[in-house]
C-alpha cells in the first residue's frame, strides 16, 4: 500500500467519522429516538398486518370478537402498508428502533449511488465517499438529523427525491443496474408514505418537461421510469385493499384529506353550503355534521378529521357507515367543486403551497407529554424505554434553531441558484440541482395545497437545499482535468 493511498483511506475515514457524528447528532443530544403521534399507529398497524397472515397469535379479546356484525369493517389506508408491516417486524423482535437504521440506510444508498454515478458520467478523479459524506454533513446541519432520529418513514420523502432527481439527470447515460438500484430505492420511499405517491405522480409532467428541454436522445426515459415508480405505489394500495378484504374481511379507507383541506379553504364550504342538503351527495353527511356547533375552529381540516369532542367535532361523530362514505367521495368532491369553482381552488393551491414553502421548523419530531402517553405501549418493543429525551426538556431552543435554520436555507438556496446558472457545471449536474428544487415545491404542493400546511412536512425535504448547495461547491472546486466529461 502506498503513501498515497493511506493518506487517501485515512481521509475517506474521518469524512466518514464526521458524516456518522453529524447526521446522528440529534439522536446522540437527546439520548432517545424522536417519535409522532402516527408512531403508534404505524406500531398497531403492523402488529394487526402479522396477526392478519398468521405470524403473530391474535389477542383472546379479538378473537372471540370474530367478525360479525352490521357495522362494516374498515381498515385506515392512510397509513403505508409496507412501513407498517416492516414497522411491526421490528417491534415483533424487540427491536422497533431498528426502523432508524432502515431510514438512513437507504438515504446514504441513494447519496452514493448519486455520487457513483457523477463519477463515472463527469468526474473520475471524484471521491464519491467525500461527496456522500459532504452531503450528509451539509443536510446534518439543517433538519436532517431530527428526521434520522424519528421514528416515522418521512425521511423516505427526500430519498423519493434524490432518486427521481437522479433518474431525471442522469437516466439516459445510467447503466442497467444504476436504472435498477435508482427504480428500487425510489420504490421503497414511494410505498412508504401515501403523500410519497402524490409527489412522485404531481413530478411526473416536470420531469418529461427537463427531460425534453435537457435533449431529445431518448427524453421519454426518465417519465416512463417514474410512471413506473408510480405504478409501484399504485399497486401496493390494490393489493393492501386485496389482502384486507381477504384476510380480515374490510374495506380499506383513506381519511378524506383533501375533503377537510377544501373545507378549511373555504371552496368547499362553499359549494356544500350551495348544494346541501342533498342525500345523493356524499359529503352532505358531512355538511351536517359540521353543524352540531358553531365553535369556528371545527372547521380545521385537523379538527375535521381527527377531533371527537361534540364542540369540536364533526367526521368522527359520524357513523362508519357514513365516515366510509364521505372518505370514498373525496375525490370526486374535489372534482365537482374543481369545476364549479376553479380560480377559488387554484388560489388556495397555491396559497397553501406557498405557505408550506415556509414551514421549515423541526418542532414535530420533539414528542410532547401527549404523545408520549398515546405512544406508552410502543415502549416493550424498544431496545430502551420510550422517553421524551432531553430535547423535550426545555423547548425554548426551537425558536433559535428555526432562525438559524431560515438563514441557512437562505443562504444554500442562493448559493445553489448561483452555481446553478454559472459557467463550467456539467449538464447533468445542472438537471440534477433543478430537480432537487423542483422537488421540494412538488413537496409543498402535495402536503401543504392538498393536504395540511405543516411543519413536519416542510422540514423533511428543506434540507436537500444545503445538500445541493455543498453537492455543487465540491464539484466547482474542483477544475475538471481531462477526462471529465462536460
């Protein structure tokens, strides 16, 4: 072995030290895993999913129940079938936090297999280890090491992204098992997370647009890949609503996001105010529920969905036949109210796009004393008890890290755009950085003009902005030679 390639491996070594420290961070600060209210579901979830296919012995309460009964069965669809289950495989072996290694496992194959990839197109003398470490370090000072610490499938949104990314720029040139390994990793974060399969499928005309505008040598790649990838989410629903129909005899229901967003934005109360009551409207169930009181607050999508006080209240007071019903509708409800009212539903698309554009404060991973109690049974499952951590100790210190963090995404956004449209990038990188871009704003639009204006939704992806920014000022520092391929 040669000087040379010592001080190379060591090198390779401490960038790797430093990416472990960084992006693991948090976990290490707060000495216990980050954890939601939909924790617990995805726990419960999974364990019905192995007492479903006979590998978990079912409690003695539930099956003396059997499964009779007017009232149908329904399953929450919301919820991602296969993080579910593999959530409960975890739990099953004592060893639900395994979920956190899971997460930055296929984040840092993605990264890599970026990185792999702009050597070989680019640059040979690249040191993909340095640009995946740089990556990771980049994104660890902003909100990444809160989403590596949580115990929840968001950070699988930012490996959609990467990958789609890297289909969109590079697809063209890429070898057979880079287009397989790229497919399969976005394969894993499109069944993760139902919002994961709105994105790719809202991405889906942005990407054949850059691939046309980047060359027509094969443009249709990259969109019939991530037609592909959509198909892949596709699927996983049909055959969950197979499985639960067989297995447990239910009918799959995903909560009416989109419904109780439409309300919230004023559209949709609108028209159910113009054409309710009507018993051959669906939601016009839920038009009359939402009139048990007259508290203004009852008409937050959160409150919608979610809250069972009669002050509050409304789809869950409803009976399940009913609440099955307006779910199923959704879709159709935003296709009616889309037509009658199309400059009023755009607007509150965009508004609300625009406002989750801004929501990068990493306040909901820090669990709160109420979820901690709603996430009290997931605690056996652990490898250590399931506790707040010492984050949640003193919580004043999220207001100085969401300046910090603003004026650090500020600053990468800039210094990204700047490299962006400056001379000597390679035309693939460029895509690529776009893409990125592109994604976060597909990102806003699903979870925030579709859904509900979060945080947590804001702050699983903004971190890909610093990354890009630092992806990029490795590659202009360092002068391609002439190998490297513009």
């Amino acid at each position: 072995m040669t000087q040379g390639h010592e001080r190379r491996m060591v090198r390779r070594v401490l960038w790797l030290l430093a990416a472990t420290l960084a992006v693991f961070s948090v976990l290490i600060v707060n000495g216990r895993p980050l954890f939601y209210f939909d924790t617990m579901g995805y726990y419960e979830q999974g364990m019905a999913a192995l007492r479903s296919l006979g590998l978990l012995p079912a409690p003695e309460a539930l099956a003396s129940a059997g499964g009779s009964g007017a009232t149908p069965h329904t399953v929450d669809g919301s919820r991602s079938p296969f993080y579910s289950l593999l959530a409960g495989l975890f739990a099953a072996a004592g060893a639900f936090d395994l979920l956190i290694l899971f997460n930055v496992g296929v984040l840092v194959a993605t990264l890599w297999l970026v990185a792999q990839i702009v050597r070989r197109l680019h640059a040979p003398a690249l040191d993909p280890v340095v640009l995946t470490a740089l990556a990771i370090i980049a994104g660890s000072l902003g909100s990444l090491p809160f989403y590596v610490a949580y115990l929840m499938p968001d950070l699988m949104a930012p490996v959609l992204l990467i990958a789609v990314a890297a289909i969109t720029a590079f697809g063209r040139e890429m070898r057979p098992g880079e287009l397989l390994a790229a497919f399969l990793l976005a394969s894993v974060a499109i069944v993760s997370h139902l919002s994961h399969y709105g994105i790719a499928a809202a991405m889906v005309p942005a990407v054949a647009l850059v691939a046309v505008l980047a060359g027509r040598r094969r443009w249709w790649l990259p969109p019939l890949i991530l037609l592909a990838i959509v198909a892949v989410g596709y699927a996983q629903q049909q055959a969950f609503r197979m499985v639960a129909a067989k297995t447990v005899k239910s009918d799959v229901v995903i909560q009416p996001y989109i419904t109780a967003r439409l309300i919230q934005d004023g559209p949709g109360y609108d028209w159910l105010e113009a054409h309710c009551p009507d018993s051959a409207i669906a939601t016009c169930k839920l038009w009359d529920a939402l009139h048990i009181s007259d508290d203004p607050y009852r008409l937050t999508a959160s409150h919608i969905l979610f809250e069972t006080s009669k002050r509050l209240g409304s789809y869950r007071l409803m009976t399940p036949e009913d609440q099955k019903a307006v779910a199923d509708a959704q879709i159709g409800f935003f296709s009616d109210v889309l037509k009658e009212m199309p400059l009023a539903v755009a607007g509150a698309l965009i508004a609300n796009t625009l406002k989750q554009s801004a929501m990068v404060s990493v306040d909901m991973t820090i669990p709160t004393d109420q979820i901690v109690r709603r996430n009290r049974v997931v605690t056996e499952t652990l490898s250590g008890p399931l506790l707040r951590g010492r984050l949640a100790e003193d919580r004043r210190w999220i207001d100085t890290s969401v300046r910090l963090h603003r004026t650090y995404y500020a600053a990468a956004l800039v210094l990204s755009v700047i490299l962006l449209l400056g001379p000597g990038l390679p035309k693939g990188l460029r895509v690529f950085g776009v893409m990125v871009l592109l994604g976060v704003l597909a990102n806003a639009f699903v979870c925030g003009g579709i859904s509900q204006p979060a945080n947590r939704y804001g702050a699983r992806v903004i971190w890909l902005v610093p990354m890009l920014a630092a992806m990029l000022l490795y590659w202009s520092a360092r002068p391609p030679t002439a190998r490297e391929k513009l």
